[in-house]
C-alpha cells in the first residue's frame, strides 16, 4: 500500500467514525461510540505489550468505581475487573494454545501454595451451600490472582517494571488522598465524616487506610532508595507526607496498628533477630493470651472509650469491647465465623457465602446497633476466620502457610540480594507486613483496591527469588524474552 493510499484510508475511517458517532449522538442520545479508539489502543495493547495493560490496571485501581447488588450477590469494579478478566482470558489461551510458561515461576513454593488454595477453593464450591456464589466468588478470585501473581511476576523480571508498579498506583492513590481531605474539609475533618468521605473511590475507611498502610512502606522506601535522584527523593517525601495525612484522617484503627508492627519488623530485620525467636515471641504471647484470656476480656471490658475525633480518646478505643460499635460488632462476626466453623468444620459453607450465610449463627446478646440479618453488610472481618468459615480448617492453614511462606521468602531474598534488591524486597514484605496484620480485624482480598497490591507485592517478592538473587539471578533470567510477559 503506498503512502498516499495510506492517507486516503485515515481520511475515510475517521470520516465513517465521525458520521457513526454524530448519528448516535444526534439520533440515539448516546455517547460511548467515543470509547471505540481507546478500546481498540487497549485491545493492541493486550496482543503487543501486555506489561503496559498490567501497569495502566494498576494505575486505574485506586480510581475504580464498584458497582453493587448484581446477580448472585456479587459487585463489579470498573473499568479494572473486566480488564482484569481479559488478561485471565489471554493468560489461559497462551498456555493452552503455546502450552509454555516460567517453571521458575511455576515451581515456586508460594506458587504451589497458590494453586492448592485454589484447588481447594475449586472443591469446597461444589460442597458449597451456595455453589454459583462460590463459583463466582473463585473466578473473581483468578482474575486477580492471574494478572498480579503470575503474569506480574514474568513482568517483574524488570527491575524498573517493579518500581513502575508501586509508583503508579502510589501516585493514584495519593490523588485519592488529595480528594478525600478536600472533601473531609468541608466537615471539619470530623470522625464520623472520616468513614465515607473517600467514596466512591474506596468504600469505607477501613480498606482505604489498609491502602495507605501498605504504601508507607513503599514511599519510605523511595526516600532512601540507593542512587535515587533527589527529584525521585523529592517526589517520595511528597508521597510520604500525604499518605501520612491521609492515614492520620482515616481513622483507621486497625490501618494504624499495622503500621506499628511493620515498623517492629523493620527494626527486627534492621538488629538481624532470628526468625525462630520472633515465631517464639508470638507463640509465647499467643499462648498467654488464651491462658489468661478472661482476666485479659475482664479488663478491657472496663474501658468505655468510644472512637473520637480526638486522636488519643480514639487510640484509646482500640482496646474497648464494652461500647464501642466497630470493635463490639467485630466480635459478633468472629463469633458468628467460630459457629459456622464449628456447623461445617472440614469443608466449610463454601467460598465468598460467610455474608449470605452467618446471620442464623448471631447470637442475640452479641449483636451491636450496626448488625444486621440482611447479609448486605460485609464478610467476617478475618482474612483468616473468613476461610475458616467458609472453606473449614483446611481454608484457614492454606492462608497461614501462604503468609508463612511470603514472610520467609522476603526475609531470604533481603538476606542475599544487592542494595537494590534489599530495597525493593523490605519495601514489599513490609507493606505485605501491614495486610496481614490487618487480616486479624478485616479482609479485603475480594476487591481491587487491596488485591493488586497485595498479589503485586507478592510476585515482587517471588520475582526478586528467582531471577535476581547474586549468583543464580543470570542462569534465571534466560527463561525468556524480556518483553515477552506471557
């Protein structure tokens, strides 16, 4: 085709595109005939450079909007979750038609804990009380786990591919942050303003400081980061301070006290405590809270502090379990997810049904002003009593060997890896770090907002393991092309 006929064929597509959408627009009263050229860059973009989809998903995540009360009970995140799906399409085309994907990826211990959870996750849908809710729910569950695990981690063969992830969806959401203040403002930054004030973009308080959280790590990070440039320096100290704002404002109890513990971690790697003592010290501290448990319950039961505007009342409400609604009704989901368990011990009600499921299993004296028998409000609070409910003990130890596994292998790669490796490594463990504290008081790996960090976190770290560890990173980095993601 010559270069004039070239320019003819501009000419009369773009003509066609106008008229069509001039058409719809005049006759129809519709608009999305103007999405065509971006769907069709995105649709490119899926065939030639699937890293960049990975990125702009990342980038869009903290700005997706869900959508509720669809069919089965289940919502959709947009635009993220369909653009999710068609990398989980891609993904599963590539291996049945190539047949070809890293071993090094695939044989990874965390990668074989992944698949047993999904496995699992696969049995205990057709036992489940709800199969097309589990089934659902599983699918929902492959179309993060796909992209951010095992997709990603091909992508984080790159270095500068791991530091893209983090910055894009760090700078997206320190936007979030910049609107959510705006719009706390206008309340005068009040408590109760501070649980809704970030919507649309995250539903509560509670998942948007679980973000922030994790991020602090990352923004801290890039502050020190070896070589950095001082406007990367410059950028990171912005970041940091807005998500410190950010964080401060949530009031996001449980977001604060991950935190805490990521920074308890921090200083245990910094002083080189052996793993085996911190898994004591836990054990020991474990051990003697179900030992002296009810003089333990007795005790903070005498503390009638309610969450406050005022930040030391509401640091203080942490430990109440008397008044204070969130903490009451926290327990009565834990409570109710004890009694399921104990209904269906082995296998569980079935993945994704704990909110369709628990009411029943509410005892009436523990049941707070903010309960409800509708199951419209959320799971069980757990990302360990959650499985426990709902897939039976087996669901539960699957997710702590996971954890386990994660904490080990990012202490071993910050062990043997380069400057930059160490970096990039703590920087994840330790934003994983704020999650899985926060697991013991929410969950939140049914949505975008928190799965892509936490799946992108974890191929980091695996990515780290197998391909840029000193010694073995070059026999490991030949598996395949480096543009090459699937």
């Amino acid at each position: 085709m010559t270069e004039k006929s070239k320019i003819v064929w501009v000419y009369i597509i773009t003509a066609i595109f106008l008229v069509v959408n001039f058409y719809l627009v005049l006759e129809k009263n519709a608009y999305w005939f103007f999405l065509l050229p971006i769907v069709l860059v995105i649709f490119v973009y899926y065939l030639i450079s699937l890293d960049k989809i990975l990125l702009f998903i990342t980038f869009l995540t903290p700005f997706a909007v869900e959508i509720r009360d669809m069919e089965g009970g289940l919502g959709v995140s947009l635009p993220t979750e369909p653009l999710m799906f068609g990398v989980l399409l891609l993904f599963v085309a590539n291996l049945i038609f190539e047949q070809r994907y890293d071993k090094k990826i695939a044989t990874h211990p965390i990668s074989y804990i992944i698949y047993i959870s999904l496995l699992w996750m696969l049995f205990t849908s057709f036992t489940s009380e709800l199969p097309i809710v589990s089934l659902k729910f599983l699918l929902s569950r492959l179309w993060f786990v796909v992209p951010f695990y095992f997709v990603a981690a091909i992508m984080f063969k790159k270095i500068s591919n791991i530091k893209k992830f983090m910055w894009l969806y760090m700078a997206a959401l320190c936007i979030v942050v910049i609107y959510t203040l705006i719009q706390h403002s206008q309340y005068g930054f009040e408590e109760d303003a501070g649980h809704w004030v970030m919507s649309p973009f995250y539903n509560d308080h509670t998942a948007y400081g679980a973000a922030l959280a994790m991020f602090l790590p990352v923004a801290t990070g890039f502050l020190f980061y070896p070589k950095s440039t001082t406007t990367n320096r410059v950028y990171a100290l912005i970041a940091f301070l807005i998500l410190t704002t950010g964080t401060i404002f949530s009031y996001g109890r449980a977001a604060w006290i991950s935190i805490i513990l990521s920074v308890a971690v921090l200083v245990f790697v910094f002083f080189r405590v052996k793993f085996y003592i911190i898994a004591i010290s836990f054990i020991v501290i474990v051990g003697t809270f179900l030992t002296f448990q009810h003089q333990i319950l007795d005790r903070l039961s005498k503390n009638k502090q309610d969450s406050s505007a005022n930040f030391v009342e509401h640091i203080q409400s942490i430990t109440n379990i008397s008044s204070d609604a969130s903490n009451l009704e926290r327990i009565n989901r834990w409570q109710a997810a004890l009694r399921l368990y104990k209904e269906k011990p082995i296998l569980g009600w079935g993945p994704g049904t704990y909110q369709f499921v628990y009411s029943p299993f509410q005892s009436s004296q523990e049941k707070t002003i903010i309960s409800t028998n509708l199951g419209d409000k959320g799971n069980a609070h757990s990302e360990y009593l959650g499985p426990l409910a709902e897939m039976g003990i087996p669901g539960m130890l699957i997710i702590i060997m996971l954890v386990v596994y994660i904490i080990i292998t990012g202490l071993r790669v910050y062990k043997y890896g380069d400057k930059n490796v160490k970096f990039l490594s703590l920087m994840a463990l330790l934003g994983l770090i704020t999650y899985f504290s926060h697991g013991f008081l929410n969950n939140f790996l049914d949505t975008d907002k928190l799965s892509v960090p936490v799946w992108g976190f974890i191929a980091v770290l695996v990515a780290l393991d197998v391909y840029h560890l000193p010694g073995i990173a070059k026999l490991k980095n030949t598996s395949l092309p480096e543009n090459d993601v699937v």
